[in-house]
C-alpha cells in the first residue's frame, strides 16, 4: 500500500506544472546573491552554504499549499480513511515524494549554484552530503504543515511562519557541516523528523 500510495503521489508531482518551480527558484536565488553582494568571491564562498541552505528551505516551501489541501477539500482523505488506509502511511509517502519531488532536483541543481557562488569542488560535496542528510527533514515539516494549515485561507504564508521556526536546528547543523560532528547532528535531526512527522501530519488531518 506505501508503494502505491508513493507512486501516486510521485505520478502527481511529475504531472504538475509548477514541477521545476522549486528548482528554478534556488538557482535564481544562486545567480542573484552575486549581484546583491558583490563580486567579492571569498566573501561569496563563505556566505554561500548559509544562502544555499535558505534557498532549499525555501523552495521546500514552495509548494506547501497543493501538498495536502486539494486531497482535503476533494474528500481523497476522506476515502482514504473510509478504506482503512492509516493516515500515517499516506503522510510518509507524501513526505517521501515531496522529497523526491524537490530535495532531488536541488541536489542536481547544485553544481550550478556552486558555480555562480563561487564554491571550491570540496565545499561543494560538503554541502551535496549536507543536503542530502537534511533536505528529508525539510520535506518532514513542510509536510506537516500543510496539514495544520490545509483548508485554511492564506496557508502557504501561516505553514511558512511554522515551519521557519523548526527548521532551525536543520539550518544550523547544514550550514556548520564543516564542524566535526555536524554531520551526524544532522543526519540525527532528519530521523527526528521523519519519525515525528507522519504521526503529528496524521493527527492535524484526523477528523475529530
């Protein structure tokens, strides 16, 4: 049932038109930072793993206000609960395809932004294996969010001012990933996640 609840939400993503939003947005975002700084390229290369793991949160966010609510305003929640499919299980997939959906093209992107900002090859794999330790977390709160704000007019900007908040432990050890342990931390704070959030998407979207 995972693998099919997975493969559903992966057939949507691929279908959707904003399906290369989050990507271009980081790269964008890459190729604006040296305007807005300068052409210092050693004051670029220090600041680029802080603007880097922004622009992931960011694009993460993207696309908080179509992860949940059409299933809720369409009744597919509803039929899911009705078939005595655990929402648990439809919350991990969604999690694991909003992952996919975003956290993979940014790790493909990341060249190009290492490129326009400036990073040596060794910051950039630091940063590649930092994100793909933490972008899971990311997907994990991005996705419950959407549930505590699906059905809710102006959810994108609430889910925003959640998630914000709880991605800061996230940030810290990303951009850090060059402290010994950090890696761990991270890899730590991602399974945290993980674990937590399919129960507490489950719990917002639960009838009462």
């Amino acid at each position: 049932m995972f693998l099919t609840l997975l493969h559903r939400d992966l057939m949507a993503i691929a279908r959707s038109p904003a399906l290369w939003l989050p990507v271009m947005f980081f790269v964008l975002a890459a190729a604006l930072f040296p305007f807005a700084v300068g052409p210092d390229a050693r004051l670029l290369a220090r600041i680029a793993p802080g603007i880097i793991w922004v622009s992931a949160l960011l694009a993460s966010l993207l696309p908080v206000e179509t992860l949940l609510a059409p299933d809720v305003e369409d009744g597919s929640i509803d039929q899911l609960i009705a078939r005595g499919i655990a929402l648990e299980l439809v919350c991990a997939a969604r999690i694991l395809a909003h992952w996919v959906g975003f956290a993979v093209p940014l790790l493909a992107a990341l060249p190009v932004a290492g490129v326009l900002l400036g990073l040596s090859a060794d910051d950039g794999t630091r940063i590649a294996i930092a994100l793909a330790l933490g972008t899971p977390a990311l997907a994990s709160l991005a996705v419950v969010a959407a549930a505590l704000t699906a059905g809710l007019k102006g959810g994108g900007a609430l889910a925003g001012l959640i998630v914000l908040p709880l991605a800061l432990p996230v940030l810290i050890f990303g951009v850090g990933s060059d402290v010994a342990g950090a890696f761990r931390l991270l890899a730590a704070a991602s399974l945290v996640a993980l674990a937590v959030g399919p129960f507490a998407a489950a719990a917002a979207l639960r009838p009462e």
